[in-house]
C-alpha cells in the first residue's frame, strides 16, 4: 500500500485476520472483530447493477467480492440465434452510455467476415459517432468522480452539457441513448443542414465546463486530500490485470487503440496520448479530463477536415438473408473506459456462431477492484470504484 502523504497515520493490522492454507482469510464474524457489509445493487456509489461484499475491520476493508448477476441477459447467447442485423437492437444494451462503441464493433466485424468496404464518407461519421459518445459519458464520469465525496454539483453541470450532445445525437440518429446510426455497409445518415455550427455552439459550453470543473475539483484541497495515493495501481499490473484506457495511461502507459491500432481515419487527426504517473484516484481523474480537452478537439477537427457529401452505404445483400462466410475476426475500438472488442466466428449460416465482447469492466471490476479495496477505508470503497470506470452491464453480457 502506498504510503499517504496528506494523512499521517499508521493503520492497525493487529485484528485483521489471518490467511489460511488455502490462501483464504480466517473471518469469524463471532468474534465481533468483523461485519458484513453489501454496497450496492441499489446504492449510489456503485457504478450499476452490481454489489460489493465487503468485510469490515474498524473502518478499513480487509476483504472485497464483486458479485454480478443482477441482469440476467446472457445477450453473447442470443447472438446466436438472431441474424446479424438482428444483434443491433440487443449489441446496443451491453454497456448503455456508450452504445456507440457497440454499434462499431458489431457492424466492423459483420463487413470483415463478409468482406465489405465502406465508403470514405461513412468512415468520417462513424468517427464523429463515436467521438460524440465518447464526449456525453466522460461529461458524465468526470463530474461523478467529484460526486462519490458530495461534490454533486458537477455532476449537475456535466449532465446538462451532455444533454445538449444528446440533443446533436437526436437530430443524426433520431435517438438520445440508443442510436443504430452504425450499421452493417456504413451509417443511416448525411449530417443534418446547420449541425456544425449547432455542435460548435454545444463544445463551447463543453469548454467552459472543463474551466469550471477544474475549479470545483482538481483545485480544491479536500478533492485532491480524498484522492490523491489512495487506489495506487502499481505500473506492474496493468498487462497482469488486463488494464487499459485511462486507468493504464494514468500508470504512466501508452494504452490508446486509436493510436496503437488506428482505425476509421484516426491517422488523420493530431493528438495525442493523455498520460499520468500518479496512478491514483487523482491521476485517473485527471487523465479522464484530458481525454475530455481532447475529445472536444477532435470533433472539431473531424466537422473541420470531413468532406460535405459522398457515399455513406456499401452495397450489401439483403441482411434479412445473409450469410457470412465461414472465418473468425476480432475488432476493437477506443471506449472512454479503454480498449473494446468483439471476438465474432462465422459459420456460413444467417446466424453468428459466437460472438464474444472483451471489455475493460470485467477485468477492472472484479480482480483488479478486489485487490485495491483491501486496507482501504470504507468511505474510499465508492471512489476507488468509479475511478475504474466500470460498466456492469458490460460484464453481465
């Protein structure tokens, strides 16, 4: 456990209980030494339906079991008996605030298998889609971080700026959340007449909400006392845990599959890696905040570079009866939570064979999240979780 500079104390570890043979904590909740206690499915500082088994020495956690199964949705088994166009309306469900990269990776896969080229235009929108949704979750997560320790008034902000990003979505898919803009050939749409112009009206408010947020949390003492070495990561464990996104950039690791992989016409735009050395709350925090800087720069270069018109549909045959070729691929994208994939194998049939999602939740939420609670005080158990930036719907799939 990394050392606390802000907070000088020396944690009791005279009652915490011993390790057994088989590598499992002697727990005897008799002696009153210890309690049991549930955070979630329906708590707010749980990131979804999921729950926390925490045992509790003092105010400090001496074991933590992520328990899913709230859902209930097995949606990987429905793939299987629908045809590909018929996995949209379902895909989307799997991680709900940012269906997009859903969308992406369903539709990539299918033109892969099949062997599909979409047109120029349609790779331009795709980009904007998903940098769009990239923009309303972290609007969402940023503020959130603020909110595990009463700082609801961020979220307050955040959730207006991305209403008005919903707002832009409504108008090019017809849809706030769930959009099924992305689809097997290209995309449903030409940007609607005067959209730039709208969605630049949308990121100026979006800039004065980073000027603002920067003042409510990453100035004030009590934000950086509460997050600043606590939920240390060390850099070793992000390929042992599978960690991506933010919380491996914030580790001081390149991880970015726009960059890493480009994909779409990612190669044509200029950022950059967002990178931390902390590896703690903070340092996640603030990666997620210039991964916002940098979102709002590239949807304006891509309505910048983007040409007016072209072709946004290849052809393809009728998705009502098509049937992939035999082959397997996998596809992934750059979620605001990190690298997103589908593994998808084709048997020739109008069905797909299997479909597998490779999310960062899985991995964040259940190993990695287990053993950053423990030593950790309960009052940090809500903050440490939403600095993964989890998604249970993800792994409940």
């Amino acid at each position: 456990m990394k050392k606390n500079k802000l907070i000088n104390w020396k944690p009791d570890r005279s009652r915490f209980p011993e390790m057994g043979a088989d590598g499992k904590l002697n727990v005897d909740l008799d002696s009153q030494k210890y309690i049991k206690v549930w955070q979630g499915p329906n708590h707010p500082g749980v990131t979804g339906n999921m729950s926390l088994e925490l045992t509790i020495g003092g105010d400090e956690v001496v074991e933590a079991k992520t328990h899913v199964g709230y859902l209930h949705r097995g949606f990987e088994k429905l793939f299987e008996r629908r045809k590909y166009i018929q996995c949209f309306p379902t895909c989307i469900r799997m991680c709900v605030p940012e269906a997009d990269s859903n969308e992406y990776c369903l539709a990539t896969g299918t033109e892969e298998l099949g062997g599909i080229e979409i047109p120029d235009m349609a790779k331009w929108l795709r980009m904007l889609a998903l940098e769009m949704a990239r923009l309303q979750a972290l609007l969402r997560i940023v503020p959130g971080q603020g909110g595990t320790m009463g700082l609801g008034i961020g979220v307050q902000w955040g959730l207006y700026v991305r209403e008005l990003i919903l707002d832009r979505f409504e108008e090019l898919t017809g849809g706030r959340i769930y959009h099924m803009y992305i689809l097997p050939g290209g995309v449903r749409g030409l940007l609607p007449d005067g959209f730039a112009a709208r969605m630049e009206d949308n990121l100026k408010k979006a800039d004065q909400f980073v000027k603002d947020i920067q003042d409510l949390m990453y100035n004030n003492a009590v934000f950086k006392k509460r997050t600043k070495d606590v939920g240390y990561i060390d850099p070793s464990w992000v390929d042992k845990f599978g960690i991506v996104g933010p919380v491996a950039r914030a580790a001081g690791v390149k991880r970015d599959v726009r960059l890493d992989y480009p994909y779409l016409h990612y190669d044509k735009l200029e950022f950059d890696y967002n990178i931390e050395t902390g590896s703690d709350i903070y340092a996640r925090s603030m990666v997620r905040l210039k991964d916002l800087k940098t979102t709002i720069d590239l949807i304006r270069q891509i309505l910048a570079k983007m040409p007016e018109k072209g072709d946004i549909k290849a052809l393809t045959p009728n998705v009502l009866h098509w049937e992939i070729p035999r082959g397997e691929t996998y596809v992934k994208s750059e979620s605001s939570r990190g690298e997103y994939g589908f593994y998808m194998v084709a048997d020739g049939s109008e069905f797909p064979r299997r479909i597998n999602l490779r999310g960062p939740s899985y991995t964040h939420a259940i190993p990695l999240l287990e053993k950053l609670l423990i030593n950790a005080n309960i009052s940090d158990v809500s903050s440490i979780m939403v600095s993964l930036g989890t998604c249970p719907p993800e792994i409940e799939r």
